[in-house]
C-alpha cells in the first residue's frame, strides 16, 4: 500500500512539474514575440526618424546650391553697375586675387596687441608639439586663442598647403598604423574623444582628416586651428582632405561664418578671407600604399585621378561654380566670361541686363528650381551674330591687356583660364567632393543634393581596376553605426561626428589601416547623456526631435497641403480617409516618408469615422509670438518655408559682416527671393515686416533678431516645449516614460 502511494505521488508531482514547464514555455514564448515586435517597432522608429532628418539635410543643401546658381545667374545677365548686381558682387570676388606678398600684407597680424588681462594659450613659430598639445587642452577648457595667434596660425598654414600636391601619397612602412577620420562638422568633443582612444597624431600615429571639418557644430574654429597646428608641427603625418563644407559659400548657410564673426568681432572678416585661400589650398585626396583611396565625397565614371592631380586647386575658391576667365582692361575694369561649360561648344557669352525688374524670362515657374549644378551656366545662349559682335568688341581690350606689363597691376587674375578643359576639371572636383554611393549600376546625377553625381558597383570596379586600387574610403554621409561598406565592401563610408542629428542620433567612427590595409573600424559617442540613456529614451528623443523639425516642415507647405487636400475632398468637407491624406501630403513634400504610419504622431485630430479634418490639424500647429499676426499670411509662409535662404542672403548682403543690415538692403534682400521664386511680393508687405522687426526705430535691422522672431514652433513637440529637461541627465527623461504621448 506505501508503495501504492508513492507512485501516485510521483505521478502528481510529474504532471505538476509537466505544467509549469509548459506554462514556462509558453511564457518564454509569449516574451521572445513581444521582444521581438519590441526590437522591430524602435526599428521602425529609428528607421523613418533617419529618413525624416536626412531628406531635410539633402534639401537643404539642394536649396543652397539652387540659390548660388540663382546669383550666379544674375551676376551673369545684369549690368555691373547694377544695385542688385553690385548687393551680391563681393562673393564671386574670390578669384580676384592679389600677389601672394600682397596678401601677405592684408592679413598681417603684427600690428595687433595682446592685452596682459589676456589668459589663452600663447604661441610662438615655428610652432612646438607642447604648444600643439597646449592648445587642445586649451579649446577642452573652453578658452579662445587670441585672434593675433590666430591669423598668423592660419598664415603659416596657407604657406604650408601651397607646397602640397593635390594628392597625397603615403605609406604604412614609416608607422603601424594609419587612422582615418571623417566628418566632424564642428563637433570639438568627437575629435577630443577620438585622441583620448586613439592618441594625438605624432611621428608615430600619423592621422588623415577627410573633410567637413565646419559648419553644423558649434567649435569649428577650434577644429580647424587644431588640425592646423598638428599639420605645422607634422607635415609629413598630418594629411588634411577638402570637404564640400570646406567652402564659403556653404558656410554663409551653415554656421560656420556666424560663428567665426561671433568668435572675433574685430578681425573676424579677415580670418574669413585667409580661410578662403586655405580651403582652396587643402588637398584633394590622399592616397596609401598605392592601394587606398581616401577623399570626401567619391568618383563619377569620368573621374581621373591623373587629371585630379594636374589640377590648379586653388583656383576652386568655390566647388559650386567653374572658375571665371577675367582679363583686365588699362581703366582696370575686369571683364569677366565664364570657362567653357561644353567642350562641344566654341564658347558661350551671357547677355548682359540692364534692369532688375525686368530679367530675361527663365521659362515656367520650376524649371529653375530643378536645373542641377552641372548643366545650369548653359541656360541662356546669344545667337551667333550678336556673339560674334561681343567677340569682336572685347578683342581690341584683349589685345591691349596682352600687351600691358605687368607693373601696372597691383593686382593679378591666377584664376585665367584659358584650357578648354577647365570645366570639365570643375566637375570632377565637384564629384569628388558632393557625390554618394548607388546600390544599382550606373552613374547619374545626384539630384537629392543638388550637386555631384550617384555612382554604383560598376564604377567603383572600373574606377579600381584602372588605377589599381581595392579600396576607397570616404565621407560625406552620416551613418548610423558611424560607418557602412558598399559595393563589395569595396567602398567604405566613415562619418565622425557622433550625434549629428541629436543626442543619440548615431554614433561615430574611424579607421585605422595597417600594412595589411584591413580596416580596423572603432565606433564612439561622445556626450556623455548618450551613455546613461535607455535604447527606449534614445529613439524616442531622437524621434521627437525630428518629428518636430517634420512638422515645421509641414507647417511651411501649408498653402500647397490645402491645395492637394482640396483635389481629394472634392465636396469640401474639410475631411480625408488616411489613404488620401497620406497621398497628398507625399505628393507636396517629395520626402518618402511612410506617412500613414506616421499619422498617429502627427495627427490627433481624427473623428470616429476614422477621417482626418485637416483644417483642425493645421490649427495643431502655431507660430510664435502675436506679432506677425497683421503680416501677409503667403509672405510669411513663404518666410517660414525659406527661411534658412532668406538667413543666407541676409549674410550676403550684409558685406561688413556686422550682424545689421539697412533698411534699403533689407528691401532689396526681398527683391532677390521674389525674383528667386518667382512670386510677387508689394513694397507694402516688406515694409510690413520692417516694421515689425525694427522696435527701436533705427532704420537698420538685427539679422538674428529678424530670424529668430520668425522662427516655428510646435505646440505638440514635447521637445521644444520642454528643450532644458533634455539638458540633464537620464534620471530626468525617466518621468517621459509613463506617458503615453512619447
């Protein structure tokens, strides 16, 4: 009988045992499925939070170079004693250059006092690796280099870089290793991280710096004088690549001549100049052990390095646009062509305007806008007859210039060309510096960026195997690990700048290369929150963040969004299925964003059929301040929607670079947009705007006042709500996580 007993024990305990193991099971099954929907959802979030902010990026930089090519335009088709013409002159002067001795003299710094109450760093030249060093630590403790030192760092550096070949050509055997860092777009602390891991570059760590070393961040002077003392203290182990930021057209647009005229108020013009001539100096490429090809951006099926290395660089002060061929007539008027846009064609001249108000027709509203850089200078052609009776007018000043001495010039034109080649040399600079990698075969123009080329697996192997590499490494694009391979990991992407986007955006990386020249990738992120976050409160900032730049950017297309809704809603209710919503807002935006996904975050205003009222969303959205309230509402749409190339062309006017401009060259500012996109615009609704921004009466108004008073906001982003709450620490974003609204 106890044995009896027993065995029903047994059993009971086994069928017990049984079902918890299944329970257990079915938990552990029930978990890894939720895990797993978990790890796909924050994927998603992560995946359309990139898209969101790189299109913008790319947009950005599209509408950059579609304002150059719109000034270039009018610099090519109206009077030089025009107003407007003589409002945007100064920034296609880069080329008008005087001797070196003279430059020389401009940007002499002796003349200029340090005071004893001064506490930075003190250099002396030739300049000494303790300085160098001294100098990092300096920029980690927030001090500024006095601008005596700084002009006459960067004049010993412009002396340097004109030594240098276009492509620089080094080798392992002299150290173990080579790093190679990307982008670093003004962030001091990737590159304080970076030779915290790494080591500060030396005989025995020589570093390639490949482009993109401003703009965006906010410490890229101190980038810039850094890299430069390193380059002074070893020229042969410091290599400096050109970036497509690396230009100071894109820096107007960018950050990067604000913060310098801010950083030095007094000098800061002349700073600017002499970063004008080193940009133009910097190298194009660097290639290792004849194997690997280091440069910024990346190839096109014509690039040829044997004619990238012929190159008169400097003559590139700007990449966006061919160098001008300018002679010089005995009154010293300079007359200026461009170079050969077609090699095809014996030349072209552009037909000169002499009025702004009434400019050549440029064909229907957006054939303007879509134009890419290339094919842009060959929008307005002459007919034959009137060419040749240009041709034959210049051609008594052309021989007088021949035969003038060279004396009666203070001032020499190094940027004549006269090589029918020159343009085709400025678009393989401009594909070196703007282009990115296809997934598909092929090479065709990059029209996200607005500039360079989209090359794929096919040009990369022709590329290789006719200069007998393996490998290219570049930047130019952010990524999210830091760094990505392509085309038979043939091409590699390196990208520095860690949290480019925002806090826990991405990360960074570079590379080192040994004799073997297998790359050995390290990945980082320098601020410190991204470390004490949950991967949950990292996507979801990040998320916010660019949710609401997305909704700025919705805001700013309101006129066209109604136009779209109003095709769909034919009986005028004011209401859309989510399919037709989502249609219409891709077909305005051009952003390839999964919209109906999306909805949830940016709708809330959705009825119990399951409709969107559009009207009710829009009013979701708000503007800051009352004071735009009596403002033409399509002119301020259009300041919102163009606002960072209005900023743009407020820098450009503002030719002191005092931070104001006057009334009459705010006026003309306006003249320009409206010209630029094609929209009229009444002195009455300028005036309106003046008026608003000029409080104190004093006819001239504040740039950063202006922009900032016209500045978005969004009443659903949590983000710019509450922006000092992300300024702590993760304790902080741990009250975010019960809300259901994150």
């Amino acid at each position: 009988m106890g044995c009896g007993v027993t065995k029903s024990n047994h059993l009971h305990k086994h069928t017990t045992s049984s079902g918890r193991a299944v329970t257990t099971i079915r938990a552990a099954i029930l978990i890894q499925r939720w895990y797993r929907q978990y790890v796909a959802r924050t994927e998603m979030r992560r995946r359309y939070t990139w898209n969101i902010f790189q299109s913008i990026e790319y947009s950005g930089e599209q509408a950059q170079i579609k304002l150059y090519n719109f000034l270039g335009y009018l610099m090519d088709n109206f009077t030089p004693s025009s107003n407007e013409r003589n409002l945007i002159s100064h920034i296609f002067r880069e080329n008008e250059v005087c001797r070196d001795a003279e430059w020389e003299r401009y940007f002499c710094y002796k003349n200029i006092e340090v005071p004893e109450i001064y506490s930075g760093p003190h250099l002396t030249f030739p300049l000494t690796v303790e300085e160098a060093v001294g100098l990092v630590e300096a920029f980690r403790n927030k001090k500024q280099l006095h601008s005596r030192y700084v002009l006459q760092l960067l004049l010993e550096t412009w002396k340097l870089l004109r030594m240098f070949p276009n492509i620089n050509r080094i080798s392992t055997c002299h150290s173990k290793e080579i790093t190679i860092c990307g982008d670093l777009h003004g962030q001091l602390e990737d590159l304080l991280l970076i030779f915290y891991k790494n080591g500060m570059p030396s005989l025995e760590k020589p570093y390639v710096f490949n482009g993109d070393f401003v703009d965006r961040g906010r410490d890229s002077i101190e980038i810039l004088l850094i890299l430069f003392a390193f380059l002074l203290v070893y020229p042969s182990n410091v290599y400096l690549n050109r970036g497509n930021h690396e230009d100071h057209i894109v820096n107007l647009r960018y950050g990067f001549t604000k913060e310098v005229l801010n950083k030095y108020k007094m000098h800061g013009k002349r700073i600017l100049k002499l970063l004008q001539k080193i940009f133009s100096w910097l190298p194009l490429a660097t290639v290792i052990d004849q194997k690997v090809l280091v440069l910024h951006g990346g190839i096109s099926d014509s690039t040829d390095l044997g004619v990238l290395a012929r190159v008169d660089r400097h003559i590139y002060i700007s990449a966006l646009r061919p160098p001008k061929k300018r002679h010089h007539s005995l009154a010293g008027i300079s007359i200026d062509s461009d170079a050969d846009v077609d090699t095809a064609a014996i030349s072209r001249v552009f037909q000169r305007r002499a009025s702004f108000t009434y400019p050549k027709p440029m064909g229907t509203r957006y054939c303007f806008q879509n134009r890419s850089l290339q094919d842009f200078s060959d929008r307005i052609r002459v007919n034959m007859e009137n060419q040749l009776e240009l041709s034959r007018r210049e051609e008594p000043t052309l021989n007088t210039q021949i035969n003038k001495p060279e004396q009666e010039s203070l001032c020499l034109s190094t940027d004549s060309v006269s090589s029918d080649n020159t343009v085709d040399e400025w678009k393989q600079i401009l594909d070196l510096l703007w282009s990115d990698p296809m997934t598909q075969d092929g090479c065709i123009p990059n029209e996200v960026r607005g500039g360079g080329c989209y090359w794929g697996p096919d040009v990369t192997e022709d590329f290789l195997n006719r200069h007998n590499l393996q490998l290219i490494i570049r930047s130019h694009e952010c990524k999210q690990e830091g760094y990505e391979f392509c085309h038979n990991r043939k091409v590699l992407t390196l990208f520095s700048a860690s949290n480019y986007y925002d806090v826990g955006s991405n990360r960074g990386a570079y590379v080192k290369l040994g004799p073997d020249l297998v790359p050995y990738l390290i990945q980082y992120q320098a601020s410190s929150m991204t470390r004490e976050l949950t991967v949950r409160q990292s996507v979801g900032r990040t998320e916010r963040s660019a949710l609401r730049v997305l909704r700025e950017q919705l805001f700013a297309h309101k006129s066209d969004l109604l136009c779209a809704f109003r095709k769909f809603d034919s009986e005028n209710k004011g209401l859309l299925s989510l399919n037709d919503w989502a249609s219409a807002v891709e077909s305005v935006m051009h952003l390839d964003l999964p919209w109906r996904m999306l909805r949830s975050q940016l709708v809330t205003c959705k009825n119990s059929e399951g409709t969107i009222d559009y009207y009710e969303w829009f009013n979701e959205l708000a503007i800051t301040g009352s004071k735009t309230d009596h403002i033409d509402q399509s002119l301020l749409e259009m300041l919102y929607r163009h606002r960072s190339t209005l900023e743009t062309i407020f820098r450009i006017v503002d030719t002191d670079n005092s931070g104001f401009i006057s009334m009459q060259d705010f006026r003309q500012t306006w003249k320009l947009l409206s010209v630029y996109l094609k929209m009229e615009i009444t002195d009455e609704a300028i005036s309106d705007l003046a008026v608003t921004i000029d409080s104190n009466h004093d006819g001239s108004i504040d740039i950063d006042e202006f922009m900032e008073a016209f500045r978005l906001t969004d009443k659903k982003s949590r983000l710019e709500r509450g922006r000092s709450m992300f300024m702590g620490t993760a304790s902080d974003l741990t009250k975010l996580e019960g809300d259901p609204n994150i």
